[in-house]
C-alpha cells in the first residue's frame, strides 16, 4: 500500500505531500506536510524485527504519556520534549493493513526546530548522553506492569556468548580459521560475560526502564539552544541495565573510528568525548543511580563494545546472514574494530574511573 494512502489512516489534515526521509536501517520512514503545513512523521514497522508490534506500541504509549506528565511538572514543553504518538482515526496506535502482505504503520508529531547528528562535538555529545540520563530519571517511577520485551535478550550477553560458541563449532561457512586470533580473543574474555547480569540477578543492579540503544544520532538536539532536546527511537524502551545505556553511548560516541573501519589500528578511546558523556549523563542520572551503577559504569562501555562485536563475529562465522555487508570480510572487520575498541577500553579503565568520581565532585 502506498503511504499517501495510509496517511488518511490517521488523525490528520489531508496530506500534500509524502517523501521518505533519514536514513535509518530498520523501518521505512516517510516525511508527511499536510496542506495546513503541518508535518509528521510516518513509519512502516518492520515487523520481521519487532514481532509483537501491538506489543511494542504498547510500550511506546506507556513511556510517552508517563513523559508527557513528567516534563509538564518540571515546566518544559512535552510537545517538543516528548515523541507524540498519532492516533488512527480509530484511536489506536498504529494503523495495520491487510490483502496480500501485511504491513504496520504508526505516525509522529515532527518536532521542528531541532536535529539529529552522526557525528557529535563534544557539547553536543555532553547534551545528549544528559538526555539519555534524563530520560532514564523520567521513567524511574513509571508504574507496573513492567513493559514488554520487545527483543528478547537484546542485551544478555551471556546469550549472545553463547550463540558465538555455537556458531565457532558449527562454522557453517567454514571462515573460523581465517578467524582463529579473534576466537581466541573472545574466549580469553569468557570470565567478564556475566557479570552485569550475576550483579542483577543478586539485585545489586536494578532493572530499569532504559532505551537500549544509545547513539548519539538518537537525540534531537535543539537548533536555537544545542541542547538535548528529545530521546527518538523508542523501539527498544524496555527493562535493562541503565550502565549499559551508557555504556552502548561510549561505544560508539568515544570512539576514534568507525565501527567497521578495515584498519582496526585507527580505533581507540577519545577521553575528552568519554568525559563529556559522563558529565552530561551523571548531570541527570546521579539523582537516581546507586554506588554499584556508578561504580560499573566504565566496565559497562567495555562490556557493551564486547558484546557487539561478538555478534559482529558471530554473524561472520554463520555466513553474514543478519547484518547488511557492503564488501567481502565486513562482519570480520567490524568484530576486529570492536574488539580493538575492547583493549582500549581495558587499558583506559584507571583513567575512565577517575573521569567518573571528578564529575561526581
């Protein structure tokens, strides 16, 4: 179905325009102006990734209306500092299709005035990681029933531990010699895998209701102040580890390279963007976090990078069959740039730490 026609779907003036817009991988997402000028944004939701959308629109709903309230009593404005969900013309959430393919639609306020960036100053970077804590201090209080896990495991490294143990014994593409030295290097980190989650399950660690995926580029950033303005992409809202909110925002925002960079010796920690993450989120998230979260905070950017490049690994061994690959070897060179990310993130943990308790002063 085309999205012109599914605009009328939803609680809006007539469409004049519809444009695809951004460039993000997971849904196709379209710019709509209407004729009294006003503009949305509207998603089709890739439902292959996120199975349950009712589900996950659920959560959206849950965490948008609890923000809402929260920003009204501090005295923002939550129709700038909130995603607005749309409703259909039926007062749902999303708007879903039938006939020969199913599809899910859902639709946003556009919130003018304001930017996404993929590659961040460092104030522009201290004002995101501050909405990130922001947005976790917000939803601290969100009431029960927990929400839903819109991907189970997401963020379970064990699992994903596991799945990388499986896929070196299998070596279903036959790849795991030409991948032997970074094997090696996983299963030389096989003691620091469960150590988040032990610190949860012993209730150390609190569960909370954090995003779980923390790019910079997931922030507006507001045009006339720079500051972090809206937390986006909410499709991953659900309960986790708040260290590895900051930890995943390290990983890619401190580091000195692209992620995939074929020249793994280009990537290293940028300390003074590791500060202005740590300042801007501790900013927000000291009021609510506990010694034991601030204390893992450095160990978390470690964890989190690990994690990620086990499943880049993983991928590799099993043939590239979940993430897009632009050349031969990209899976392997990403799990190379990870775990580089991984050494340096070990050789700068005295140096993290101290970052940490200096904002905290």
């Amino acid at each position: 179905m085309h999205p012109q026609s599914i605009v009328d779907h939803f609680n809006v003036p007539p469409a004049a325009a519809v444009a695809l817009h951004g460039s993000g991988l997971i849904h196709e997402t379209y710019i709509v102006t209407c004729d009294d000028g006003t503009r949305y944004i509207l998603q089709q939701i890739n439902h292959k990734v996120f199975r349950n959308v009712p589900a996950m629109q659920e959560n959206i709903l849950r965490v948008t209306d609890h923000l809402w309230r929260k920003v009204q009593e501090e005295g923002g404005d939550p129709a700038r500092e909130v995603l607005t969900l749309v409703p259909t013309t039926e007062g749902r959430s999303f708007c879903r299709t039938g006939g020969g393919r199913e599809t899910f639609w859902r639709m946003y306020r556009f919130i003018e005035g304001a930017r996404t960036y993929d590659a961040a100053t460092p104030a522009q970077a201290r004002q995101a990681a501050a909405a990130f804590g922001r947005f976790q201090r917000r939803l601290a209080d969100l009431p029960d029933p927990p929400l839903h896990e819109t991907i189970a495991g997401f963020h379970h490294t064990p699992s994903r531990f596991e799945a990388f143990m499986r896929a070196a014994e299998a070596d279903a593409a036959g790849r795991a010699t030409d991948a032997a030295a970074e094997i090696d290097f996983a299963l030389a980190r096989q003691d620091i895998v469960a150590v988040l989650e032990d610190l949860a399950a012993a209730g150390d660690l609190p569960r909370r209701v954090v995003h779980n995926d923390t790019k910079l580029n997931n922030v507006l950033i507001d045009d006339a102040t720079g500051r972090g303005l809206c937390v986006i992409d909410l499709d991953t809202v659900m309960p986790g580890l708040s260290v590895i909110d900051f930890g995943d925002c390290c990983r890619t925002a401190a580091a000195t390279t692209a992620e995939d960079d074929p020249d793994a010796s280009r990537m290293g920690v940028d300390l003074d963007m590791f500060a202005a993450l740590a300042e801007g989120y501790l900013s927000e998230a000291r009021a609510f976090l506990t010694g034991e979260e601030i204390e893992h905070l450095p160990f978390a950017a470690r964890l989190i990078t690990f994690e990620q490049g086990l499943r880049f690994l993983t991928d590799w061994l099993a043939g590239d069959v979940y993430y897009k690959i632009t050349r031969p070897g990209h899976n392997l060179d990403r799990a190379r740039a990870q775990f580089k990310l991984v050494r340096e993130f070990e050789d700068a943990h005295e140096t993290m730490a101290a970052i940490i308790r200096r904002c905290l002063d």
